[in-house]
C-alpha cells in the first residue's frame, strides 16, 4: 500500500490527497510493478539530463550559458550556427534571462522543438 501510494504521487500533478487514495485504490500488484519500472526509467533519464546540463554547466551556476549551450552541443558533434542559437534560447528561455535552467533544459530534450501548426 506505501509503495502504491508513493508511485500514485510521484506521477500524478495537483491532485488532492483523495483522489491519490482514490486512484490507488484501483491499482493492482502488476500496475504497482510497471509504474515502478516506468517510475525508475523515467528517474535514471533525469539522472543523465542532469549529468549532461552539469558538464555543460562549466561555471557552475546552476544555468546555461549560450556560449556553455553552444559548446555542449559541440560536444556531441553538433555545430550550432549564431541564428540557431538564438532560436533555442529564444524558445525555451521565455522569460528573456539569457541563460537556461534546468527545467527549461528538460524542456528541450523532451518538447517538440517545432511549434505547432
């Protein structure tokens, strides 16, 4: 019952403590045992996004830099020309700071860069 509660919280967002009841309540062991391998897949993903936005991160401020984005994606072999750049930041640092977060940064690897039509 715990360990069903904690996966009910961990992927559900702004719901009250009686809907978790409520949604865990309808869970058997076999959905307990995918949403913790889902759960657990989803945690070791994070881990390397957080690895990789680190290694990024050269003056450890906790944000990306353009020039430390740039040459992050140098790393992997992928030039980004000045306009490209622009681009992203301009997509996903919405609030205009010039650097990018680590959520915003998630918000690259896992959104569809292309707006929808």
């Amino acid at each position: 019952r715990k360990k069903r509660d904690s996966i009910i919280r961990s992927l559900t967002g702004h719901e009250d403590e009686s809907q978790h009841k409520e949604i865990a309540e309808k869970l058997d062991s076999d959905d307990v045992e995918v949403l913790t391998t889902f759960r657990e897949a989803i945690e070791a993903e994070a881990m390397v996004a957080r690895r990789m936005f680190q290694k990024m991160d050269k003056d450890h401020d906790k944000c990306l830099s353009p020039d430390e984005l740039r040459a992050g994606f140098k790393s992997l072999g992928i030039e980004l020309s000045p306009d490209q750049l622009s681009h992203i930041m301009s997509r996903f640092d919405p609030d205009g700071t010039g650097k990018l977060k680590f959520y915003q940064f998630i918000k690259l690897l896992s959104r569809n860069i292309v707006p929808d039509e």
